[in-house]
C-alpha cells in the first residue's frame, strides 16, 4: 500500500538512497534531477567510506556506522562496483585510535615492512568503497526496479514541487541548496584530483596531514584516483596543472607504485561544505507539503548516504 507521495530532489548518492529507502517504505516516489547522474559530484568521488569535512561528530559517528555496515553488506552479495578495500592511514605521530575506528571494526597499528619510507605511525583497517560509475547507475536502476521513477527537471524554488500533487518533498541538492532555499551556510569545497591507470594497486593509502597537502591513492577496477585538496570558497572547477604536479608528487611518496602512471585527466568538484549536515524536517510549503531537507555532507556523502536516507524515513514515516 503507498503510504506517501514524496519527490527527493537530487541524485547523487544521498538522494538516490533516500529514494531507495523510502520506495522500500512503500512510499511513491519520484527523483527529480537537474542534471543526469553522471554530471553529480558524486560520479567523480573516490567513493570510500571515510568521514571527511563533515559534522555534527556525534550524528556522523551514528550516520556513518549504519552506512559501513549496509556498504559492507552490499559488498559480500555483492553488490556491482562495491568492495571490502583494505586501507593504510599514515601519520607522522603516534594517532592512538580516531573516532571513527569506533566504526570500522578491526584496527591494528601498520608494521614497519608496511610503511613508506618517512613514516613511522600507520593504521592498518578496511572499509568499503563504491566504485563511483559503477555504483550510481546501480543506485538508479534500484529506484526504477522499485516502482519510483527518475526525471530531468530544473528547480528554481521548492514551491515549484509543491503544486505537483505530493505529501512530501525531500531537497538534498547538495551545493544548490545555497540558492535553492537561500541556506548562506552551504559552501564549496573544492577537490581537485588525478586519475590514472592502475599499476596494480590494490591498497587505499592516505596521509590526511601531508606537508604539501593531503594525499591519497584510492585504487578501483582499472584506475586510481589521487588527491587531493579541500579549497573552501572555491567555485573554480578547472583543474590546476601545478596542484596536478604536486598531487602526483606526494602521491608517489605514499604508494611509489603510481610514481610515472599513466595521466588519463585531472578533475575537480566541488563538495557540498555546510558547518554541520541540514537532517530535519522544515517548514512546509505554502500548499501544506511537508518538507525534509538532507544535504550539506561536505566530502562524506557516500560516508553518511545509508544512515541519513534511513533517517530521513524515519521523520517522514
């Protein structure tokens, strides 16, 4: 029995999953999309749980650990383009055990033979990762599997979805929040990587603290995506060849392996920054409609997805 009428604006990973969830609720639903999903921020993430640039701590500890734990279980049906990834953090101090080890499950202090030259301190763990192009058309096909359906549409107000016959609307529109409901708050990050062919890496190697910037090797099937930056305020999205150059250099420090990979092209895109994630239920439209908001995930969307989509069900319903 259809339980709800409800449009989620968005699809990118967090509208898509909160449409799963909520058609799996028995809800109707409808995504409403700008731009097709290829042309979402998410498609160009790494895709590896990791909670970066985002808050509140406690309902991202919470949000997040629901997550690892549908993504892991995805990964063992499994899941196409989601995989167990074993991962190695590096640190050039002692890091005892971060928050969100709470969530991964077994952590265990890197060996020497494990570390690249300069390290002393690591963290050995595995986390899951979805492969970004693989996952999101996969996400899609489980709303139309479900009975929801996906459609193009520019909106320029909330209202607009109002007058379409709905119970509820759910906005994550990511960055077009700022405009869309004049949330001054949400802000761009701007992450500029490198994507290169695989040299047959198979290990997610980071170093949050790198002195000429954060570095990570994030491998997938056939690439691997190197980073990165967190540039608040930057709306630029053409890719800097000098970060470029410096991205490779202290990639190849981390994991010597992609040292002279193959360059297939340098990206940037812009995450959706706010001080802490918008999960709450607003003010209704002018024709009754109730409203959820769900966005301002920084650089954990794929992170939070599951958790909030669940969360998002639970105040609808």
């Amino acid at each position: 029995m259809v339980c709800m009428r409800v449009i989620v604006l968005g699809a990118g990973a967090v509208g898509l999953t909160t449409a799963i969830r909520l058609l799996e609720a028995g809800c109707d639903v409808r995504v409403v999309t700008a731009a097709p999903i290829e042309a979402t921020t998410s498609w160009i993430t790494a895709g590896i749980w990791f909670p970066t640039h985002v808050g509140p701590p406690d309902r991202v500890a919470s949000w997040g650990r629901r997550t690892f734990d549908v993504l892991a279980g995805q990964a063992g049906s499994p899941v196409p383009g989601v995989v167990m990834r074993e991962s190695l953090a590096l640190y050039r101090e002692p890091p005892g055990r971060p928050d969100w080890t709470a969530a991964v499950g077994a952590v265990r202090d890197a060996t020497v033979g494990e570390l690249p030259a300069g390290y002393r301190y690591g963290l050995r763990f595995a986390v899951p990762q979805a492969e970004m192009p693989v996952y999101q058309p996969w996400l899609a096909r489980q709303v139309l599997e479900r009975g929801g359906e996906i459609v193009r549409q520019k909106v320029d107000d909330l209202a607009e979805l109002g007058r379409e016959g709905v119970d509820a609307v759910v906005n994550c529109p990511g960055l077009g929040a700022r405009e869309l409901v004049g949330d001054a708050s949400v802000y761009p990050v701007r992450g500029q990587i490198v994507r290169v062919k695989n040299p047959g890496v198979t290990m997610s190697v980071r170093d949050e603290y790198h002195r000429a910037g954060r570095a990570y090797v994030h491998p997938r099937s056939t690439d691997c995506l190197l980073g990165g930056t967190l540039d608040e305020d930057q709306w630029d999205t053409t890719p800097d060849p000098a970060v470029a150059e410096s991205i490779l250099a202290r990639c190849a420090e981390i994991v010597p392996e992609v040292a002279g990979a193959e360059v297939i092209e340098s990206l940037a895109g812009l995450r959706p920054g706010r001080p802490e994630v918008r999960l709450e239920e607003g003010t209704p439209l002018v024709s009754g409609v109730r409203v959820v908001h769900n966005y301002g995930h920084g650089g954990a969307g794929i992170t939070l997805s599951w958790g909030c989509a669940e969360n998002v069900v639970g105040l609808l319903l």
